[in-house]
C-alpha cells in the first residue's frame, strides 16, 4: 500500500480497508467531543474527584447516582484506562509497513505518544497520593477514548503515512510537545505535594498556570505539538481538539480549578 504524506489524509473518507475506518471513527469522535463539551458547558459535573464524594453523590440526580455507584481505586483505575494507548504503540510499530518503521520522523512522533502515556499510565498512577477513587463508567469511557486514540494515532503513523522529521512542522511541533509534557510533569508535582503521606481532603494551588487546569493547559500543547508535523491531518483527532481529551480525563480531574 502507498504510503500517503499527513496532508493526503484528508482523503482517507474514500478509502479502502483500514484508512477508510480511521477517518470515520475521526468522525466519530469529534462528534462525540462536540457533544461532550456542550454537556460540560451546561453544568453537568462529572461524577470525580470532588464531585464524587459522599455529600455531592447524595445531592446529584439519579443518573449521576447511578454513574457513581461504583468506585475503582485511583491507581487502578489511571493504569487501566490508559493502557490500551501502550498497548496499540507496541503492536503497531511491531508490525509496522517498512516504509513508515524507516522514517525516523513516524519513529519520533510514536515515540512522544509513547512518552505521554507512559507518564499517563505507569508514572502517574504509582506517584499519585490520597487520589479518590474514580467512579468505573467514568474509567470506562477513558478506556474507550484511550483504546480509538491508540489505535488512529499508532496505526496511522505506522501504516499509511510518512512524515518527515527534517520538516518545520515536525521540528516545531516536537519543541512544542516538549513544553506540554514538562509542564504536564510539573502540574502534577505541584498536585501531588498539596497533601502530606496520608492526607485527605480537597485543595486548591493558586499561581502560575494553575489559575484554571494546568493538566488541561500541558496536554493542549503536548497535543498540538504531535499535531504539528501532520498540521491538517485528519487523524489525529486528539491533536485537533487536545481540549476534548482533557475534558475527559484529565479535565475530570480537575474539573473547574486544579484542585485535587
């Protein structure tokens, strides 16, 4: 199969085989971001976090009651639902087109995917303290954004297109994904130092980014620095709207201020 560069992607809606179902699962979860955002924007509180403890629990509707029947520890929960992003980056470049594993520009680009959900899945979780359980529908809809995330980013850039790592955009982007994952490292230090060794309670950090979500704040560059080198490509849904993945995760846990 010929290999496409980011900017023939677009054309992938009349394709054949697994082009054809990256496009239109992009499709799929733009609409679902849309109407993620409406909801958020409307009020309605996710069920974690804060807005998962006992007291708010009893005062929140019967399907937001329903939603958080259910806790799984936090621990579990982050290496869970972040997993299959792992998993797809492994089993893709394992059995990756000749010409996509060549290029050192798809190599750096899965490499920085990689990175981020290492963090996500194995660095967070382990360093985490006094986290509140995460309520399993919540876990489960990160699991499935995680998994259609993995498998359009790691396959499309491990068997359909090529990107040039001399490229601007290539080189731009990789500085600015840099920048998101250091603040996103930094966030969650200043998070994680709120509470002393077996602390409970919720806080609130004031200062530098931390005014609104810096998880939101890091993960909107680290994304639209992997969106860089592909700048109107159609896979990389995270990388078009960096905000609906915040909103769905990391923004779950800090949902209007950083508190956690």
């Amino acid at each position: 199969m010929q290999q496409l560069s980011p900017l023939a992607s677009w054309q992938w809606y009349a394709a054949v085989d697994g082009q054809q179902y990256i496009f239109w699962t992009c499709v799929s979860l733009n609409a679902c971001f849309v109407f993620s955002a409406v909801v958020l924007f409307l009020g309605v509180e996710a069920p974690y976090g804060r807005y998962n403890q006992a007291e708010n629990k009893d005062k929140s509707n019967f399907i937001m009651r329903a939603l958080s029947s259910i806790d799984v520890p936090a621990k579990a929960a982050w290496v869970i639902q972040e997993c299959p992003t792992l998993l797809w980056a492994a089993w893709c470049f394992m059995s990756a087109d000749a010409a996509c594993k060549a290029s050192w520009g798809n190599c750096l680009v899965l490499l920085c995917f990689s990175a981020h959900y290492v963090n996500r899945t194995i660095i967070y979780p382990l360093r985490t303290r006094g986290s509140k359980p995460i309520p399993m529908p919540v876990m489960l809809m990160a699991f499935a954004f995680c998994f259609l995330n993995g498998y359009i980013q790691c396959c499309s850039l491990m068997r359909y297109m090529v990107v040039e790592v001399s490229a601007p955009t290539t080189l731009v982007g990789i500085a600015l994904w840099a920048t998101g994952l250091y603040l996103n490292l930094d966030s969650d230090r200043i998070l994680r130092n709120l509470r002393s060794t077996g602390e409970t309670g919720y806080k609130i950090p004031y200062g530098a980014c931390l005014s609104t979500s810096p998880a939101q704040t890091s993960a909107q560059r680290s994304w639209s620095g992997s969106a860089s080198p592909s700048p109107r490509a159609s896979p990389l849904p995270a990388s078009r709207l960096p905000s609906a993945h915040s909103a769905t995760s990391d923004h779950g846990r800090c949902p209007t201020t950083t508190g956690t």
